[in-house]
C-alpha cells in the first residue's frame, strides 16, 4: 500500500497569479488595458450570447488577426514569462510538497483554470502541477495559428476535474472511466484541497467541501470583502490572505490538513487492531 495522497486543486487567475493572465502580455500586446478588453468580451457576450468563456477566446482570436498577429501556440507562451503571482508561490510548491513528506504523505498539485492553457503553460510554475486542465485552441498543421477551441472550461466545467483527479481518470477524453463506479479512488475526496479567490470557483469548492474534502478561498490582503458571501453562505472551509509564504494563515492551514490526513491514515492502519499498551 502506498503513501497517502492529498490533491491540491488550484484556481489560476487571481488564486495563484495576482491578476488574469491574459494582462501581463496579450493585452497589452494588443494596444488595450485589461478594463478594455474584458469590457469589450463582455459586450460581445451580452450581443451574441455566446458562453462568456467562449467569448474571450473568440475576441482575443479576432484582435489578434485585425492586427496581423499570428496566434500560435507559441506566441501565447511567451506571454507566460510576465505573470507575477502572490508572495510565496514560487517556492510553495517544493515546501509543501516536503511538508507532506515529513508526514508520510504525496502531495500532488493540479491546476484547473479558465484561462489560456498555452499561456500557463509558459509561466515559473507550469512544471508543478500534475496536470494542467485550461481553455486551449486547435491549431491549423500547416499555419500553426488557432483556428477553434480545442477545450474550454467554464465554472461549472470544473467541477468534472475533482472526480477525475480523486479516480486517476487525466484523460478529458475519457467520459466512461470518470462515470464508471470505481471501488477505491486513486484519493479519496476527504484528501483534496480545492484553492480559488471567488463566484466563479464556488460549484467547485461546494463540490469539494460537500463530499468530504477542503474549499479555500483567497482574497488580496485587506480585501476580505470578496469572499464574505461564501463564508456566510458556507461555501467554504476556511477564507485566507492570498499569501503564500511559509507561517502565512494559509501555509498553516494546508499544513494542519496534511496533518489531519496523516494522523486519520495511522488510525485507519489501527482499527479493529489491538493497541499495544503499557
């Protein structure tokens, strides 16, 4: 039998980096501010009705043909490298994940985010996450620019991610396994951690907090305004600081789940056993 396992699921936008992605690079590469931007997605919305996640991959395909910009994959990563992300985010991941050990536990990291996954795909952290679940364009063979969406995740898409990771079931391709009655999941739900700043992550934090496991939302320090709805409505476990940094609230909150899961994994090893005395 393995190490226990805990999943921690993360949000991107505002979670992990301070702002969506999509400001560091794409927009101002496109010659607008992000109130812009976001202002013009949500009018083309609003006029047509296309799903708003929809919305922002159609807009920023057709800004960037009006100015001849050749939307590769490529491209799109390059805009990875300016993303700036909450204090103590770079060096949380090898902290935590060291932590874990200590206890006897496998820490492992999943992203799911409604951003661009090419664009994530380019920032200081990609290479920690498990697996990378994002919105993604199909590329043409020969041009190598983006001519549909590929995969698009919506708030209420996420929530298909917490069974997946809990089965071991990566492949987006794969319905019957994620649907299929499995006897034991790969982690149990009471191990996963669902991490994310507001509205659009409360299907996934009501699903992770619902089902045994841990829904945390951050907010920018002094901020706490942002997440009083989901504490009164008891959406969430636990409402931290966006501060990653070691002795911060939400390092030791982490800290104190992964504790948890350990002591709960030896007295799940005891049960039914005799305890040896003095």
């Amino acid at each position: 039998m393995g190490k226990p396992i805990v999943g921690i699921l993360y949000d991107f936008d505002s979670t992990l980096a301070k702002q969506d992605m999509q400001n560091f690079g794409f927009i101002p590469e496109m010659g607008m501010t992000p109130a812009e931007f976001w202002k013009a997605t949500t009018e083309f919305a609003e006029k047509t009705g296309v799903e708003r996640t929809l919305s922002y991959l159609y807009v920023m395909k057709t800004m960037a043909e009006a100015q001849g910009k050749k939307m590769t994959a490529a491209w799109l990563k390059e805009f990875g490298k300016n993303i700036e992300f909450w204090p103590g985010v770079l060096d949380w991941f090898a902290r935590i994940n060291a932590y874990g050990a200590k206890f006897g536990i496998k820490v492992e990291h999943y992203l799911i985010s409604s951003g661009n996954k090419e664009i994530v795909s380019g920032c200081a952290i990609a290479k920690e996450f498990r697996k990378l679940y994002a919105c993604e364009y199909l590329y043409d063979e020969k041009t190598k620019e983006a001519i549909w969406p590929k995969q698009v995740i919506n708030y209420t898409q996420k929530t298909q991610y917490f069974y997946r990771i809990s089965k071991g079931v990566y492949d987006t391709k794969d319905d019957e396994g994620v649907n299929t009655h499995v006897p034991e999941h790969r982690i149990p739900y009471s191990n996963i951690i669902y991490i994310g700043d507001g509205m659009t992550d409360i299907p996934a934090m009501i699903i992770a907090k619902s089902n045994g496991g841990k829904s945390i939302a951050v907010y920018p320090k002094g901020e706490e305004h942002k997440v009083e709805t989901l504490v009164r409505d008891g959406r969430v476990n636990y409402v931290c600081p966006a501060d990653y940094r070691e002795d911060k609230a939400l390092d030791k909150v982490i800290k104190l789940i992964i504790q948890g899961v350990a002591i709960n994994d030896e007295l799940g090893k005891r049960e039914n056993k005799d305890i040896p005395t003095d």
